[in-house]
C-alpha cells in the first residue's frame, strides 16, 4: 500500500467511523506500521461482538469496505448504506 493510499484509505475509515459513533458504536481507528489501517467496531452493549473494517481499492479502482476475513462491506462512496451493514453484522439478537 502506498503512501497515498494509506491516506485515502484513513480518510475513508474515518468518515465510517463517525457514521458507527452516531449509531452508538464503539471505534478505533489504527495504522500498524506494514499493515491496512483497520477500524475497530465494538458494539457497547455486547463487546465479544466486534469487527475490524478496512478500505481498500479493488481491482476495479473504486474505493470498498471490507470486513476482516475479506467480506465486502459495500462502497467507500455510500458510507450510510456500509454502517448499516456493520451494524446489522454486530446486532445482539436478545432472546
């Protein structure tokens, strides 16, 4: 990963970062030397459900959400529609 896309790919995970914080998610935005920055998305009320999100570009050159074990999350472009999915992902279903 470039320099360049280092930064484009923070820039991304930020702005779904405070679209998680307004659905009252926890996050954490970190960039380990040599590997993807990675969000952390905690959900509060149940904290084992949690995910790491990264940006990347894909082959196409756009710009997508992923899940950590490599699951497309959706478009960098619609950051609404990509917090509803993490979120829907990190439910606690109460039984």
């Amino acid at each position: 990963m470039t320099t360049v896309e280092r930064s484009e790919a923070m820039d991304h995970l930020e702005r779904l970062a405070a679209q998680l914080e307004a659905h009252s998610f926890q996050v954490r935005l970190t960039a380990p030397a040599g590997l993807y920055p990675r969000l952390r998305v905690v959900n509060p009320m149940e904290p084992t459900m949690a995910e790491d999100v990264l940006a990347s570009s894909g082959g196409d050159g756009e710009w997508w959400y992923w899940l950590s074990w490599a699951g497309r999350i959706g478009h960098a472009s619609d950051v609404v529609t990509a917090a509803e999915r993490i979120a829907s992902v990190l439910h606690v279903i109460r039984r």
